[in-house]
C-alpha cells in the first residue's frame, strides 16, 4: 500500500500551479535583493543579548503569549497588551489574519505589492483579488472601496509599499476604513524610513490593523519577528488559532533588546536614507533609467531594457537585485539600498552591464 501512495489524490486542487516560495540562494555575491539593513549590528546590544541568557534558555519552552515583548511594545506605543499580537515574522500574522478573517471569503489586494499576501490567502483558502493601483503606483481608494462593496472581507494595503516603495496618506487610509465594512490591514514594514504611520488612526476606526516588523529598519530579519496592533476584538479573534510557542525565546528576548537600545539603530537608519539619496542620484544619471520615488529603503526602476536580462547580467558579476514582473505594466527591477560600497558597486556593475553589445 505505501509503495502506492499518491499524495496528488489528496491535494487540494485551488492550489494548483503554486510553488514552493524558495529564495534564491547564492553565495559569495552581493546581497540587495532582500531589503534588509546592511549595517553591522549593535556591539552594545549584542553583548546585552548574550548576558540575558540563562542556564535553561534553550531547554524551556518560550512564553507562548510573549508577554514580556507585548508589554514593551504596548509601553512604547502607548496602547494596551490586548492590542497587540506578536508572531513569527509578519509572514506567521499575515496568514494567521487570512485564517482568522478570510476563508471562503475575497482578499482585497491594492497591487502590485508583496507577494505573500496572495499566497496567504491562497493557502488559507481565501481568493485574493488584486486591486490595480494607478499609473504612478499609488492606491486608487475609490477604486479600493467600489472592489469591497457590502462584502465583509480582508484589504491588505503595503504602506510603504514594497516594491514600488510609494505611500498612502493616512487620511487616504482613513476614507478607506470609514468606508467599507472590512479588515483593513496596513502593512508598515518600511515606515522607519519614510511615510506617516496609521496607528494614531486604531482609535478611532476599530476595523483597522496596523502590522509591524523588526525585520528591515532593525536588524532582525533573521530572527523573524513581526507583530500588529489593533482592537482588543480582532486581537482576540486572532488568538484563537495562532500557533502555541510561535515565537521563541531568543527571538523575544532579541526584540526586547531592540526596543531597550532603539536609539543605537538611529545612526544606521540615517544612513540607510542618505544612502537612498545618493543612489537614487547616480540610477538617475545612467541614460536610460526610470526610478520611481520611494520612502523605504529600496528602489524600484526600469533601464529600457529587457529587465530579466539586466537581472541575469548583474548576478553574473556578482550582484543580486530583485526581478518584479508587474501583469499588463512590463517588467520591473527593485534594488535594497546596501552599504555605500555595495551600492557603487552596484552602480558600476549595472553600468557595464547596460553597456553590453546584446543592449
């Protein structure tokens, strides 16, 4: 009977066609593809982490609710612990929310955007339906509202948006939420480099949620912890199939030390946006090149020409970007703003590249 076993008899059949999300992995070159802080860690915080680790660190389970983490994140915000979840990354809540929120039901998407808020929906048995931002990449709010209608649902909108790096007013998300009678979830994963937050706005529109990471602007990508704030009533809806020990311990004891030494990622922060600056000057200077502007720390541009091959040529000479093919607008490139040497680097690679015969 085992040597017959066909797992495809068992499959689902709606999640036909998708495949396993695999980041490409390739040693020895330059990394700007996944927009993550270059800047080495704090020393000081490094050595805090390391103190705080006891005897029986690894051998206990975590805290399943991360109380001590919420309190710190509820202290910083001045918001109460039963506003606030936290998860393993923003991945874990983003498909916790379409679990929760979405089965059976339409995932409203202002795209293009990141591509895991489909898949979630997907996964959770959601049917996500892209919503086409404008010409400039912004949110087309009527055109978020009319898509909602009447039907309860989820709207996922990236603030800034990854990967077009373009923002939405906080008043634009407000209009929205007073609007439709859905989840309206903004992503602010890039806020710590540009954009106005929405949190002010929880109060008063309780069918908004904010979610947050300490993946880009502070370091921890590796540790993948993300949380969300919003009304004690979704929290709670939330709690009821999130997994147990979701995140662990050195995980919340890492992001409590962010949250203890935030100010020492000031300096990294500050020089992530003038980085952005000084790369956006030189893309701009190379004939050819459209840069969009952006409030986070990546760059979305086109070059004229064939963006796959632009791709292909910089990962031959060493330097990983970010491929975005966008459905009926063409083909796109997106680049994370590295340290000052990797962005040169970049720049003159990408200047050979554009320089070669086949261009």
């Amino acid at each position: 009977m085992g040597d017959s076993f066909d797992p495809g008899r068992l499959k689902r059949q709606d999640l036909n066609g998708m495949e396993p999300y695999d980041a490409y992995y390739a040693p020895g070159v330059i990394r700007l593809d996944a927009n993550e802080n270059p800047h080495d860690f704090p020393a000081e915080v490094r050595e805090y982490m390391v103190s705080r680790m006891e005897p029986q660190f690894f051998g206990r389970y975590p805290d399943s609710m991360a109380r001590e983490l919420v309190r710190d994140l509820a202290s910083f915000f001045a918001v109460g612990t039963e506003n606030i979840m936290v998860g393993n990354g923003s991945d874990e809540l983003i498909l916790n929310i379409m679990l929760a929120f979405g089965v059976g039901r339409k995932v409203h998407i202002a795209s293009p955007t990141f591509s895991m808020y489909g898949i979630h929906a997907r996964v959770a048995g959601a049917a996500p339906v892209n919503v086409q931002r404008d010409q400039d990449f912004e949110v087309d709010v009527e055109a978020m509202i009319r898509s909602a209608g009447e039907e309860p649902s989820v709207i996922i909108i990236c603030n800034p948006n990854n990967p077009t790096g373009t923002v939405t007013s906080p008043e634009d998300i407000a209009a929205l939420a007073g609007s439709v009678n859905s989840l309206v979830v903004v992503d602010e994963a890039y806020i710590e480099f540009g954009g106005q937050s929405c949190i002010p706005l929880l109060d008063k529109y309780p069918n908004l949620m904010v979610l947050r990471t300490f993946s880009k602007a502070f370091g921890l990508a590796g540790m993948r912890v993300g949380y969300l704030l919003a009304s004690p009533e979704v929290v709670r809806e939330l709690m009821r199939i999130k997994q147990p020990f979701n995140v662990n311990s050195f995980s919340q004891m890492a992001a409590r030390a962010v949250l203890k030494f935030r100010s020492l990622f000031q300096d990294s922060i500050g020089r992530i946006i003038i980085d952005r600056k000084n790369l956006e000057q030189n893309l701009r200077q190379i004939p050819g090149v459209k840069v969009y502007p952006t409030v986070a720390n990546f760059l979305f541009f086109s070059t004229g020409a064939p963006a796959g091959e632009v791709y292909r040529g910089l990962l031959e000479e060493g330097v990983m970007i970010r491929f975005i093919g966008v459905p009926g607008r063409g083909d796109y490139l997106r680049v994370s703003v590295g340290t000052e040497r990797e962005n040169n680097i970049f720049i003159d690679k990408l200047k050979s590249v554009l320089a070669a015969p086949k261009f």
